[in-house]
C-alpha cells in the first residue's frame, strides 16, 4: 500500500473505475449474447435484442471500453447474422 496521500487516492479511484468498467463489459457481453441466442432460435423479439446490443456497444464505445472498429465489427456481424436469419 502506498504511503503518500495521492497515491492512496489513485489507488482507491482505480478501483472505483475498474469495478465501473468490469461491470459495463459484463452488461454489454450479456447483451451480445441474448442477441446472439435470439437470432439463432428465431425468436420473436430477435430484432429488439439485436437493437438493445448495438446500442450496448455504442456506449461502451462512447465511454472508452471498446475501440471504435471493434465495435463496428461487432455491430457489423451481429447484423449480418441477423440479416442471414430473415
């Protein structure tokens, strides 16, 4: 542990901003899966899960969890699965 007054403070705001991020990738990991699990069954509502993850990956990208061409791959295969599947 450090000694110094603003080394503590770091330590504690990276925790703070790790469990923030750890807990967005898992949101946004959930919701690439329903999506996924949706467009495989032919479920009913595939269209809204598909519309649910992008918008997931979209603001993960916003905050700075995903790179920007990660994201679009990711939008761009969840979309052609889905396309595939119609």
């Amino acid at each position: 542990m450090a000694n110094i007054k603003s080394a503590k403070k770091r330590v504690k705001v990276i925790a703070t901003k790790t469990a923030r991020n750890k807990a967005a990738k898992s949101a946004l990991k959930t919701a690439i899966k329903k999506a996924y699990f949706a467009v495989d069954t032919n479920a009913d509502d595939k269209q809204a899960k598909v519309r649910f993850a992008v918008k997931k990956i979209d603001q993960a990208t916003a905050k700075g969890i995903l790179h920007k061409n990660t994201a679009a791959r990711r939008k761009s295969n969840l979309t052609k699965r889905l396309n595939a599947s119609a």
